[in-house]
C-alpha cells in the first residue's frame, strides 16, 4: 500500500536506520523485492496500460485532481508554475538524497543556488553538442534491451542496466 509522504515518519525511520546499522552490509539483491514474480508482473502490466488512461482523463476532465492531501496535476503549463515556486513547494527529495549521500544534498533533492550550481557542474561535464550522441546511444541500448527481455518491466530492464554498468 503506498501512502504520502510524511516527513515526521521519515525522520523517525532515519533516526532507527541511524541505531540499528550493521556492522557489514549484505550484498543487494533485486529477486528480494519481489520483482520478478508474476503477481509482480501482473501489476506492471495493468499499470503500464491503466495510467496513460487514467491520466489522460484528468488532463481532459480535471487537470488539478485532489484527493485529500495528494494533488495530481497534469498540464505542462500547471507543472511548470508548481516547480517555479520553491517557496510554496518544497523539493520532495532532500532528506533522502541528503542522506544517501552522507549528509550532503545533491542536486535531485536541492533547490535554487546549490542546484543551479550542481546543474551547471553536471552541463560543464556534458556539453550540449554531445546530449544528441548520448540520447542516441540510451535509446538504442534501451530499445535493445526491452527486444532481449523476456519481461519489459521497469525492474527488469533496471536490473540489466544495473548488471552492465556495475
């Protein structure tokens, strides 16, 4: 069951994580969380094909759907307006990428001069005139990758890549 974020929660989990570190992590496993199983499956798949339905519905209908605390928005034009606004809307990311880097942000979970700083670290690194390039090689070795799947699910196409690249 999935639930909205609540930062009291988080930070009581952190502050158990913090108490209860082993001394030697076990090696991740991706079969643990249940990804290939064919309940798995079965969900990816309705999800796969529900949601483009269901959001194509409210950008028709109800473009700001509320349903108590979550807010589903889906114009491009209400999106941009949300994002512009870090004062209203807090980056939901923070603590956590906070914490998956040793206590310092990063730029997923930064907002303003830090991230604008971080982004223009990552853009020195990759230049406009090589994003072409790389777009083209992602998408061949994505298209590639979901041709030699027996399963397209994100899980899976996310364990390949994990196994190339590590």
């Amino acid at each position: 069951m999935w639930t909205l974020k609540y930062y009291t929660a988080i930070d009581e989990a952190q502050r158990k994580s913090q108490q209860k570190r082993p001394a030697v992590l076990s090696a991740f496993e991706v079969d643990d969380l249940g990804a290939d199983s064919l309940r798995r499956r079965l969900i990816l798949w309705v999800t796969s094909w529900l949601l483009p339905l269901v959001l194509a519905f409210f950008r028709a209908i109800w473009p700001i759907s509320r349903f108590g605390r979550l807010i589903i928005i889906t114009l491009d034009e209400d999106v941009r307006k949300v994002l512009s606004r870090p004062d209203v809307f807090e980056v939901p990311y923070g603590r956590e990428m906070a914490e998956l880097a040793g206590g310092t942000n990063f730029v997923l979970g930064m907002e303003g001069a830090g991230h604008d700083r971080q982004n223009r670290i990552i853009r020195s690194v990759l230049k406009p005139e090589d994003a072409s390039h790389v777009t083209e090689l992602s998408r061949q070795y994505t298209l590639d990758l979901m041709r030699m799947s027996p399963c397209c699910s994100l899980i899976h196409l996310a364990t390949q890549l994990s196994a190339t690249f590590l």
